[in-house]
C-alpha cells in the first residue's frame, strides 16, 4: 500500500470511528517504523518471541496488541507492556493474565475471543462459556484484569455471503452479551472483527476495530 493510499484508508476509519490495528507479524522493524511514521500507533503481533524482540528496537508510545494464540506460560513475558490482548479464549487464560498483571502492578485490558467461524483451526469461546467468564469476571474475582470487548476471526473465505453471516453472528452474540451485562460495557465495547480481506464487511456489520496486515504491508513472507 502506498503512503497516500495508507493515509486515505486512516482518514477513512477515522471518520467512520474505526480504530486501526496493523498486523505486523512477520514484519522488519524498519516497515514498522514507516507506517509509525505516518501516524499508526496500533500495532498487533501473534508471536511472543516476535513482539518481545521488536519491542526495545521502536519507540515506546507503539500500543502492542497481542492478536494471536497465546498460551499461557508466555503471558508473563508481555504483561509488563502489552497494550491489548485480543485473543482470551479459555478461563485458564483469562487467570493466569489476571495473575502475571497483578505481578507487574498492571491491569490488562482484554477481549474475548467469540467462536463464530465453522473452522476447527479458529478457536473461540462458545455462548455458554462466554457467559460463564462474565458472570465469574462481575463477582470481582479478577483484578488485574478488564474486559474492555469481543473479538472474532471469519472463516477464511472469497464466499461473502459466510462472511457476513458470521460477522452478523459475531452482533448479535456481543449485543445480547453486552445487554446482559450492562455494567460491565457501560461504554461501547470494542469489536474487533475484520481484516484485510474482509474488513470492510466487518465495519458495515458494526466493526470498531478491524485488524489489517497484508493490505498495508504487503504480502506474509
């Protein structure tokens, strides 16, 4: 993507009140650098090993997202900074951030992993579950911990009528969630749903944050 192209593309989330996370996985430093010259500040990784090496070699104000699996004996390595972790789909996880982040005298912002693809490689919490963890997170059993939203990932498809369907699944999951629980999203949760290919389905849907990697980089090596 070009910088013009970049530029117009942040221009056009912004006014649709759509936050941008760039997927940087797999990406040099010097690449990031250049989109963080441009104005990105939300930058997302899959890999601990990755993000912990990049980390000291940029500036400090990057807000890192950590947007993939992440088991959970590599929370302890991200919980001194990471900015947002996407990816929560276990209460098992769920604990053991709470946990690392009070270590580090931090409360973590997070969201749920929602399972809306018919995928077996795309994990994700069912309803039941989903509802399971509110209810645990409303007795105040964690604090180190916020669950600012829902994220989910689509099946990985050209078929836009699946796409859609799923991110319409995703809506109504977080809307009947989030009307269940109102204390706890006072403020509109974050819906991380959408990425290069599909992300502008995602935001037509009600996306708030779309999560977007080859379009502004280039290709996974």
């Amino acid at each position: 993507m070009s910088t013009t192209d970049l530029m117009h593309l942040l221009e056009e989330l912004q006014k649709q009140n759509v936050d941008l996370v760039a997927v940087s996985k797999t990406k040099s430093v010097q690449q990031i650098r250049d989109v963080y010259e441009l104005g990105v500040r939300d930058f997302g990784e899959n890999r601990v090993q990755e993000l912990v090496e990049k980390l000291p070699q940029l500036p400090g104000d990057i807000r890192w997202h950590m947007i993939g699996n992440l088991q959970r004996n590599k929370v302890k390595y991200i919980a001194p900074f990471v900015y947002l972790i996407h990816s929560v789909s276990s209460h098992a996880l769920l604990k053991t951030i709470d946990k690392e982040a009070g270590k580090n005298y931090r409360v973590i912002r997070v969201l749920l992993q929602v399972k809306i693809a018919s995928e077996d490689s795309k994990s994700g919490l069912p309803l039941p579950e989903l509802k399971e963890i509110l209810e645990t997170y409303t007795q105040n059993s964690y604090g180190h911990v916020d669950i600012r939203g829902f994220m989910g990932m689509g099946t990985f498809t050209d078929d836009e009528t699946i796409i859609r369907q799923e991110f319409q699944h995703f809506m109504s999951i977080c809307k009947q969630t989030s009307e269940q629980y109102p204390d706890l999203f006072s403020d509109q949760p974050i819906l991380s749903i959408g990425m290069s290919g599909d992300y502008k389905i995602a935001i037509e849907e009600g996306s708030n944050m779309v999560r977007i990697g080859s379009l502004i980089f280039g290709p996974r090596i």
